[in-house]
C-alpha cells in the first residue's frame, strides 16, 4: 500500500458532511446498535468475569456459556409491574431514565472507529460526525447524563433517592474538574479538539532532542502523558459511578440510592445507562489515550496493513474490552469509599496533581525551540524548585490530645453527665433500699420449715 494511500485514510474535518442520508442513518443505527449490543454483552462479560475472580461459574444456564442471560432479565424486568410512587413527579420520574441513555449513546456520536473505507461505493470516516470542539461534546454528553440521575432522585418523593441524586452531583462536579484539567494536557499535545484529529496525532510519535541524541518519543499519549492518562481514567471512574465510586446507589447506606423507587423499563434503563456509558467513556479514553483504532506498535511492524481498511475496527474494539475488564477488575477487587475520602480524594489529590503537571508541561512545551544546554538548565532549575517546595512544604500535625482527666475537667458547667470511666457502673441506690426494706416472709410447712 503507498504512503499516499495510507494517508488519505486518515479522516479530516473536511471529510465529514458529505455523505448521503442513507449512509447517515447507517452510522447512527451502527453506533446505537453498537450501544446495545456492549451492553448486554457487558453484563454478561462483568457477572463472568467477577464470578471467576470469586472462584465460581456465574452465569451459564441460559443460551451458550450463559450469554443469553442478559436477555432474559430484560425481559424479566419488561414484565415486572410498574409502580408510580404516589408522591413522584410524575413527568420528571418518567423521562429521568431515558436523559441518562440518550446522552450516554449520543456521546458515541463522535468518537472514531475506524478510518475512511468504501460502503457501497462511497468513501467515509467510520465515525458518524466530527466537529472541532469534539472532545468538548463528549463532556457536554457526560455532564449532561447526571441529569437524568439527579431529577431521577428528585422526582421520585423519596429521602433515599433524593440523598443519591445529591450525592450524583456533587461527584459529578468534582470529577468533571478532574477530567477536564487531563484532556487540557491532549489538546496541548495534539493541537486540535477533533477526535479524528486527536488519534492523527498518535499515529507516529514525536522526534525529541535528549542530550543531542534524537529519539522518537512514544505516539500514544497514555505513555506520552501518563499523569493526565490515570487521572483521567479515575475520574472515569468516578464519573459513571462504579465502584469503588458507586456512592449514588450505595446499598448499604442508600437502599438503592436514586433507583430505589423505580421498577420495571424505568429501572431497566438506568441500569442500561450505566454499562451504556462504561463502554462510552471506554472508547472515550481508548480515543484520547490509546491511539483510537490505531493497531499497537507490535503488529504494525510487521504488518503494513494493519491499518487499513476494516481491520481497525477489530483493534479498536480490543482496547475497549481491555479498559471494560479493568472497570470490573475494580469492582471486584476495591471496596467502596467513604464519601468524605470519596471527596477528598478528588479534590485535594485528583486536582493539585493535575495542576501541577498541566503547568511542567505547559512549561516543557514553552522550551522546546531553545538550545539544548538552555533546555537543560530550564528543566534543573524547574526540577530543583519543584523538589524545595515538596521538601519544605509545611505539613499539618494534629495537634495532641491532652489527657482523659483533663478533659473531663475542662467541660463547662451543666455539661451531660459522663458515664463512668473504668467501665464498671455503680448498683443502683434504689436497688439497695428495696433489698434492704423487704420483710422476711415465715412459711409454715412443718418441723423443716425456715426463714426465707
């Protein structure tokens, strides 16, 4: 195949537009499809997977090696009754799922599966649409499914739903930040926020100056910008409430969190959101960070097709399963946070860490045209400041706690009384007067009798 060829492959924005209604609808029906069918496949591929980490078969009685399972809860569930709490909005309680499905499959809308291939004659990106500010659209869908969580929550009249729908949002807002700040690191490196042009970009990787030696620096930019790649993958995490994130629909604090009043399809539907949009922000990240369709480095060595055609899509789909495993492997291996630690992690680690690392890159790219030895004395003193601060940096010490005693003597006048502090409680005065004024009552029962 000639370079000129393989080139042209790679989609660009002026690729998109052109294509007939037809072929449109093709791609909208393939990327709903393509939803669904991961979906049906996923639950079957986490009960699976989790049943063998726990050393048990899982699901394997209904269709080949369990795979229709899936199928037969959703239609178990088309069948149960539908209940309306009487307290529900009821407008709300029923669109609530189906913003969460929508926005979780219209984000599919714009993340690339392959290159350009012929569909009945007609040359086109496997890929439904591409805007310059895609990745910004793939935000808008992810923020915008916490919606359908939130009034969700609301509408349905109930405490524990309502403490789920809040909880949604304020772990919506705080990961969002934390994902954003990580794509902030792509554009940098890319130049662009189209996602056909984000995988472009990962195609060959940069040439790099390192002490007069060139070396070709990796094109992936999981590799290339690793902070900003598991930043992005925990707030991932966070984002489509898995576990350990699964806080919103905590069984054991929440009943069900912002579910529990819904049955039946309603139901059905957010459950379908959720594995919707852990196989949305897979291929989502898969885009972003792991070259999109892009064979690995291995297979293109040898192959100079790899590439080409439709076996990108194979490659594509390979990264997405590996990502979708590491969703269940944490499931099944963390146990679920706190929500205080579910907070302060996000806010006091996820984002100073991005931070930081936004500005040394940011700093790195400013000097990439300066001399070699002005390079390296920049990066020193960067690195040597970097080190001081982290070195110097004034720590928090609790403060001690004074002893027992004194404590109990600095309560202020009127304060509850303490209950003893050995442990042993003192009998109780009125158990004492009660033995004490009882009078011994004399049965006479013959010569044997006594005093009792």
């Amino acid at each position: 195949m000639s370079p000129v060829l393989a080139a042209a492959q790679d989609p660009t924005l002026a690729d998109f537009g052109k294509d007939p209604w037809w072929l449109v609808l093709i791609k909208i029906l393939f990327a709903f499809v393509f939803g669904l069918l991961a979906t049906l496949l996923g639950v079957w591929f986490e009960r699976r997977v989790v049943g063998r980490m726990a050393v048990r078969p899982g699901p394997n009685q209904v269709g080949p090696f369990g795979l229709l399972q899936t199928l037969a809860d959703g239609l178990k569930m088309a069948f149960k009754e539908d209940i309306l709490p009487r307290a529900a909005d009821k407008v709300v309680y029923f669109f609530a799922p189906t913003i969460s499905v929508i926005c979780a499959v219209t984000a599919l809308s714009v993340v690339p599966f392959g290159p350009k291939v012929s569909i009945f004659g007609h040359w086109t990106p496997l890929q439904v649409t591409d805007v310059s500010v895609a990745v910004l659209v793939l935000l808008a869908c992810s923020s915008m499914g916490i919606y359908g969580i939130v009034l969700g929550g609301w509408a349905s009249g109930s405490t524990y739903p309502l403490l789920g729908g809040l909880r949604s949002s304020a772990q919506m807002i705080s990961y969002e930040v934390a994902m954003g700040l990580s794509i902030v690191a792509v554009f940098m490196t890319a130049g662009t926020m189209s996602t056909s042009g984000i995988v472009a970009a990962q195609a060959h990787g940069s040439k790099l100056d390192v002490l007069g030696w060139n070396v070709t620096a990796p094109g992936w930019y999981a590799i290339l910008l690793l902070p900003s790649f598991v930043i992005f993958f925990i707030a991932t995490v966070g984002e489509t409430n898995r576990a350990p994130f699964d806080l919103p629909e905590a069984e054991s604090e929440l009943v069900a969190g912002f579910m529990t009043e819904y049955s039946s399809l309603k139901f059905a539907l957010f459950m379908l959101s959720e594995y919707v949009s852990m196989v949305t922000m897979s291929a989502v990240t898969t885009t972003l960070f792991l070259g999109g369709w892009r064979a690995p480095a291995p297979i293109t060595t040898f192959w100079a097709g790899a590439n080409s055609g439709w076996w990108p899509m194979l490659w594509f789909f390979g990264k997405v399963l590996i990502l979708v495993f590491v969703f269940v492997w944490l499931r099944g291996t963390l146990p679920r946070l706190r929500y205080d630690q579910f907070m302060r992690f996000g806010w006091k680690v996820l984002l100073p860490i991005n931070l930081v690392w936004i500005l040394v890159l940011a700093g790195l790219r400013s000097i990439e045209d300066w001399q070699t030895r002005d390079r390296l004395v920049a990066t020193g003193v960067g690195a040597g400041v970097l080190l001081l601060a982290t070195l110097f940096w004034p720590s928090r010490k609790k403060e001690p706690k004074p002893p027992l005693q004194e404590q109990v003597n600095s309560r202020p006048h009127g304060s509850f009384p303490l209950p003893p502090m050995d442990l042993q409680v003192p009998p109780s005065p009125r158990t004492k007067r009660v033995v004490a004024e009882r009078e011994p009552a004399n049965v006479v029962a013959g010569p044997d009798s006594r005093e009792v």
